[in-house]
C-alpha cells in the first residue's frame, strides 16, 4: 500500500477513536515492508529504433513492477562514459554500447548490469538479445516462399553481431544445401559513402539472379537497394532485399520501399528489466544468454515479388510497380513489353496465379493504405495520387479488396 493510503486509512481510524492498536500496527507494518525504490541507469542509444524500442520495454517493466527511478540520457552506441555515469550511484544498469571504456566503466560500479547487446566481448554481464537462429529460419523461409534458388548476406559494417547473423544464416541454409554469397564485409566497411556504392554495386552485377539478399540491418539494406538503382539492377525482380530491425521510417525511406525482420526489441527490453529486477534481489544472474525470437517479417516491395526468370513478365511486373498509380491500364502494360494482351494474360496466371489488372490495383490499395495510415489527406486527394478516376471509385475498389472502408480502415489503424 502506498504510504499516502495507509495515511488516510489510519486517520480514518483515529477520527473515529479507534483503540484497536492491532490494526494500527498492522497498517504501520504494511506502509514500511514496502520494496525500496530503486535507482536504475539505461545506457542505450536512443537514434535507432532498436534502442527506442528496448526503452519501450523497459520503461512498460518498471511502471507495471515495483518501484524504479529511471536516469536515461539521450547517447550513441560509441560514446565515451559521460559525466553522469561517473558520478551515479544507483542500484543497477541495463546498457548497450559498442565502447570498451563505457563497459568497463558499468564494471566499476560493481552493481548489478544486463546487456542487451553491446559490441564489446569478454565482460561478465548477462546477455538479453534477439535469437538470430529465429531470424535466419524466418528471412531464409522468406526466400524459399518465393522460389529464389540463389541467396547472399550482406553487410557495409563488422561488429560481432553481424557475424552472429551472417554464421546462424549460413548454417541455416547449409542444412538444406544451399550456398550463400557474401560480400567482402571487411574492405565494405572501410569504405566511404561514394566508396561503398560502387563496390556493393559490382559485387551484386557479379551475382547469379534472380537472387535474395539477407542484408544485416535496415542500414545495409538501404545502402544495398541505392547500390542496385544506381547499376540499373530490378529489385524486386532481379535482387530481392530483406532488412532487420523494421524501421518504420527508414524502411520507407528508399525505393522500393524495404521488407524487414522486425525483432522485438520492446520484448527483449522488458525482459533485460525483468531480469535485472531479479539480479537487484539477490538473485543469481543466467550462465547462458536469453534468446528472444524475432517478432514476423513485415513484407514491403523490396522483397514482394516470385523469382521467375521469364524477362517480358519481369519487366511487366516493374512497369506496373513503378507506374500503378498514375491511372495506367493493361494495355500500357501491354505496350510496355511488345508482347500481345493474350500473351500477357496467360503468363501472369501461370506464374503469378493473377491477372494483370489485379497486380496494379493491388499496388494502388497498398498506396492507398500508407496514405490514409500515414496522412490526415483527404480521400479526393488520395485518389488522385493512386491513380484513382474519383473518390467514389476508390471506395468502392478499397472496399471490395480489404472488407472495410478507407475511413475505417484509416479509424482502426489509428
């Protein structure tokens, strides 16, 4: 009981002249057996959506669990200790942080800490983190759903994880006898911008396609679909590219827009705070790391596609991709590829199992449902942007291809 509450319980009592002293020493007994509050630090980056979500996780563990007073500093995963840290004195810390001299630092406070991943090897803190064998069976079942026979990794940086990732993807797709490509991680990464592009974009040009490529993060894989534009490579047709972490904005951010693992991370934060809560009580910390499975994959067009090899349907496909949305019809689909309408029709039922015209109203409603989850724009202007004749007609389509109406479906999203 809060000790506000056993206040006005107990005035209660003696407003009315209660002589029960039994109660009153109970009610004194329950204010006091109170857990303490305790000072807890979170050293985590706050840039990446990884950490945001780790501080989602946290800060839901300690608002629903006990008493903890939370110091957070806004930080990156290379900075130095700061000022704070030295002078802190607290009860535990939840960090991730790829400087040695930050960890050694958290060593020095000898409290309890939990790392939810740091950079840094050999430190004696309990691990809470992403399971990459989940990650590799989900991008590598990914691929195999949408019949790719060639797959790659690729990485434009080399902290330990990636490693972690690249090996769990390797084993993964060896135990079905499958090869995976990588790229030379070690000369990518010290490389600049400029640097990186080209030689990304020679290393995909010398792969077999159609090809789905594992990239480490969100940042590789953005890097990587850049590289391809900038060689004249189709992605999703020719290059397929999946992501991790599933940053909302990033991911969005390139085109095509990038499919992602999303891991969790709100998950793995709450329990690195329920560990840490228990290790504060005395308890004994884990000999092994706490494996988190990734959440789903959240499929965008880099990687919505089939690896088909038949050049007049995959140029048909990029056509409609980049063009869904400007009002075109079948028959400028057609004229994009010389082939006739018939030819056209029967190569997306046999390989697709759709028709054309389905294929660009399915990219207009996915427009559609970004801009309606993402803008306060009005239906009319939508419409105009997706290629839609009125609003009336985009209702109407939206309706009948999702089971609800733009306005609910912009109301349930939100």
């Amino acid at each position: 009981m809060a000790p506000s509450l056993w206040y006005d319980e107990l005035g209660g009592l003696i407003k009315q002249n209660a002589t029960d002293y039994s109660i009153f020493h109970q009610l004194v007994t329950r204010a006091f057996s109170m857990p303490p509050m305790r000072r807890v630090m979170l050293i985590i980056e706050t840039s990446k959506v990884y950490g945001r979500g780790l501080l989602d996780g946290i800060g839901r563990y300690a608002m629903t669990h006990g008493q903890w007073s939370l110091d957070v500093e806004e930080r990156g995963l290379e900075e130095e200790p700061s000022r704070l840290l030295r002078s802190w004195k607290g009860d535990g810390i939840i960090f991730r942080s790829i400087n040695r001299a930050m960890v050694q630092a958290i060593r020095r406070k000898r409290v309890p800490a939990v790392d939810t991943h740091s950079g840094v090897v050999g430190h004696e803190f309990p691990l809470v983190y992403a399971d990459e064998n989940r990650i590799a069976q989900l991008a590598a079942t990914h691929f195999l759903e949408r019949r790719f026979q060639h797959f790659a990794f690729c990485s434009i940086e080399e902290p330990r994880w990636v490693r972690w990732r690249q090996e769990a993807y390797f084993r993964e797709l060896a135990r079905l006898g499958i090869h995976v490509h990588v790229n030379p991680i070690e000369k990518v990464a010290k490389l600049d911008g400029s640097g990186q592009l080209r030689h990304l974009a020679a290393w995909v040009a010398g792969l077999p396609t159609p090809i789905g490529i594992l990239a480490a993060n969100d940042v590789s894989g953005i890097r990587l679909i850049a590289a391809c534009r900038t060689a004249g490579i189709r992605i999703p047709e020719h290059v397929a590219v999946l992501g991790v972490d599933n940053d909302e904005v990033l991911c969005r951010l390139t085109s095509p827009p990038l499919s992602s693992i999303d891991l969790d991370s709100p998950t793995i934060g709450n329990l690195a705070a329920s560990l840490l809560d228990d290790l504060m009580r005395g308890g004994t910390a884990p000999s092994e790391p706490i494996w988190v499975p990734a959440r789903t994959i959240v499929t965008r067009q880099s990687t919505d596609t089939l690896a088909i090899e038949d050049t007049d349907l995959i140029s048909s496909l990029a056509f409609i991709r980049e063009h869904a949305c400007e009002g075109i019809g079948v028959g400028d689909v057609v004229r994009s590829v010389s082939i006739s309408r018939a030819t056209l029709e029967r190569k997306f039922a046999t390989h697709l199992q759709t028709t054309p015209r389905r294929a660009i109203v399915r990219i207009q409603i996915e427009r559609v449902k970004c801009l309606l989850a993402e803008t306060k724009d009005s239906l009319e202007r939508i419409a105009q942007w997706t290629g839609f004749k009125t609003q009336s007609h985009l209702s109407v389509t939206f309706k009948r291809e999702t089971g609800v109406t733009p306005g609910d479906y912009r109301k349930n999203f939100r």
